[in-house]
C-alpha cells in the first residue's frame, strides 16, 4: 500500500510543481479602472503637494490641482457607470 501511494505522490508531484512554476511566470493581471485610479490619485497628491511644499502656491499649482481634478472625475464617473450597468443587468 505504501508503494502505491508513493508511486502515485511520485505522478502527482511533477504536476502540481508544472503548475506553480507556470503560475509564478504568469503574466499579472490586468489592473482594473479602480486600480488606476487610485495610482492616478496618488500621482496627483504627490505632485501637488511639491508644488505647495515648494511654496509654489500660484497659478501654476491652481493649473496642476484642476488638470489633475478633471482627470480624476472622468475616471471615477467611468468607474461609476460601469458599476451602474453592471447592477442594471443583474436587476
């Protein structure tokens, strides 16, 4: 009994090392528009809050902070109506 178990672990093993090292070279998976957004965000935090650092707290930065609103609200509004749709079919 011994001798098959280990002759079918000796089967199975190969298998299941295939598959992790297969899954370990994977491509990652794709980032969503939530994922997105919020590397979106904290780019723009990061980038404003250099230019108040900086004390640079003029037209420039007022450009960067609308620039960087407009953005944001288009991708969270895209964000929205996809999850909208998603719960209209579900309905």
């Amino acid at each position: 009994m011994q001798n098959a178990f280990s002759a079918i672990l000796g089967l199975i093993a190969p298998v299941f090392l295939a598959a992790t090292i297969s899954n370990a070279t994977a491509a990652p998976p794709a980032r969503t528009a939530e994922d997105r957004y919020i590397v979106a965000r904290d780019a723009a935090i990061e980038k404003i809050s250099a230019i108040y650092d900086a004390r640079n707290s003029d037209d420039a930065a007022r450009k960067v902070e609308e620039a960087a609103t407009a953005d944001l609200g288009a991708q969270m509004r895209a964000i929205l109506n996809e999850s909208a749709r998603g719960l209209r079919q579900a309905s």
